[in-house]
C-alpha cells in the first residue's frame, strides 16, 4: 500500500497539478484520521 502512495505521489508532483495533488493530500490525511480511529 505504502508503495502506491509513493507512485502516486511522485506523478502528482512530476505533474506540476496543484488541484490534483491537494485532492491526494486531503484523500492521505483522510485515511490517516480513520486508521488513528480504528486503533482508538
């Protein structure tokens, strides 16, 4: 999973698309939030 985050990050930044990155960084945080949920 890690691995995907990582491609996924390099092509959004290699894009020069600050939309699309900010859509992945706010889908990232997200995720974040869930998983510190979960644990709690």
């Amino acid at each position: 999973m890690n691995n995907f985050f990582r491609k996924t990050h390099k092509k959004l930044s290699d894009d020069h698309k600050p939309l699309n990155y900010a859509r992945y960084a706010n889908g990232e945080i997200i995720l974040l939030v869930i998983e510190i949920l979960i644990v709690l």
